[in-house]
C-alpha cells in the first residue's frame, strides 16, 4: 500500500534537529492535524501546504524541502520506504532502506 498524502510518488524531507528550527514567519496562519496517534502535521492554513511534521517526543522534526525558499545546500543521504515504491522511480546513487530504519 503506497501512501497518497503527498500526490506524487515521493516526498523530499530533511530531518532537523529541535535545536536548529524556528519558523521565521507566518507561524499564526499554521494549522495541525495529528494523522496518527502522537504525529502532527504542520499545514500553511491560506493555502494548504504541508510545510513539516512532527512527534513530540522526537529530537527532531520532519521539513517538506520542495516548501524551502532557499537553497538547503543538502544532497539525499537515503531514498527510504522503497518496499512502497512505483515500478518506474529508480535512485542508483544513494542508500536504498525497505522500510525506515532510526
């Protein structure tokens, strides 16, 4: 079972440590949904986008990359989730992980 939350057969995210993130704007017009027990997803309320995801007991949270103005100076380290892929996305260079893996 492919997951359809993001419309398109995968979904650029960078993990950031709690410690490097802020919003530096427009954090009154967010709005959150939790999809899961304990996992909140952190949505533009004027236009929808997903801009990032959380678990609050997690050092970390989870930013749509394609929603960043600016360039994040990353390469991918990892495609995970391949054991959900479509037969047609092929990554040969990076590290492929089935399943996620913390």
């Amino acid at each position: 079972m492919r997951c359809k939350a993001h419309a398109a057969a995968f979904a650029s995210t960078a993990g950031v440590m709690r410690e490097h993130f802020r919003w530096t704007k427009g954090q009154g017009q967010l709005s959150s949904y939790e999809s899961s027990p304990g996992k909140l997803r952190h949505f533009c309320s004027v236009c929808g986008s997903h801009l990032m995801a959380e678990r609050l007991a997690q050092p970390h949270v989870i930013v749509r990359v394609a929603t960043l103005d600016d360039d994040p100076k990353m390469a991918p380290q990892a495609h995970i989730w391949t054991s959900h892929d479509v037969p047609w996305l092929e990554y040969d260079s990076i590290e492929k992980c089935p399943e996620w893996q913390a």
